[in-house]
C-alpha cells in the first residue's frame, strides 16, 4: 500500500497573512481514496467516522483527498470555524 501526501489551501494569502495549508495522507486503492496516518491506518474524526470516496468518471485522487482532508480538519475542529485565538490575561 503506497501512501500519498496532499496539501490543500485553507486560506489565501494576502499582503499581510502568509496564508494557511493542511496537510494529509491517503490511500488509493480499487478506485477509493481513503484518508490515512503515518502508519497508513484510516484515519477517525471524533465521532468515529472515516473519510472514504469512491472516485466517479473524470474525478482526481489527489482532488478528491483535497476535499476530503478539508471535511476532516473541519470535523476535528468542530465545523467550519475560523481558528479560536488564545490570548493572555
């Protein structure tokens, strides 16, 4: 099993932000991509669920991983919020 590697654009950059990226893993295998860790185990939002997709005529793994790597960061921190900012007392 070859483990492949996206990088997906969560925000652009601008003049004054250097922008943001997530990473992931995924498998394809049989026509399905399947998001992965480093060991090559699917990988589990926190209610359990795995990110899987059969690809359709004309669609792309590395695409499909794209969005589903988005989906799972999104599940992880709890929707699609902007990230919470912790600042000093």
């Amino acid at each position: 099993m070859k483990i492949h590697h996206v990088v997906v654009e969560i925000h652009r950059p601008t003049e004054t932000y250097p922008g943001q990226v997530a990473e992931g893993r995924y498998t394809f295998e049989d026509g399905e991509v399947t998001l992965v860790d480093h060991v090559g185990q699917p990988v589990r939002d926190p209610q359990g669920k795995t990110y899987s997709k059969k690809l359709g005529p004309g669609e792309d793994a590395y695409r499909v991983a794209g969005r589903l790597t988005k989906q799972f960061r999104s599940a992880r921190r709890g929707g699609n919020f902007p990230p919470q900012l912790i600042t000093p007392n």
